[in-house]
C-alpha cells in the first residue's frame, strides 16, 4: 500500500445495518415515537380519528 495515500475515515455508527440489531432498534423506536405523536396531533387539531381524518371510515 501507498503510504502517500490517506484512507477515508470510517466510522461504524453510520454504517446500515439490518435485523435486530440496536441501531436498527433504536430508528425503529423513533420513526414509531413521530407517527404517534402525528397521529395523536392530528386528532387533536381535526377534531377526529386518523381513519376519518383520511376518508377510510
């Protein structure tokens, strides 16, 4: 190997990893902590469900 050359920086935290694993948990956790939360602001502002707040009952 050139030692001329850097090597990119590589941090394992940004790497996708599938499956059960903690990070995927954790995204997981979130994304269901915004629909929620969505869901919750949307009755309150509408005044109904999500399901007739989107026409489905």
């Amino acid at each position: 190997m050139n030692q001329d050359v850097q090597q990119p920086y590589y941090y394992p935290g940004t790497h996708w990893r599938f499956g059960f694993v903690p990070s995927a948990e954790i995204w997981n956790g979130r994304l269901a902590m915004v629909g929620f939360l969505s869901a919750i602001l949307i009755e309150i502002f509408s005044g109904q469900g999500v399901l007739h707040f989107w026409g489905i009952m």
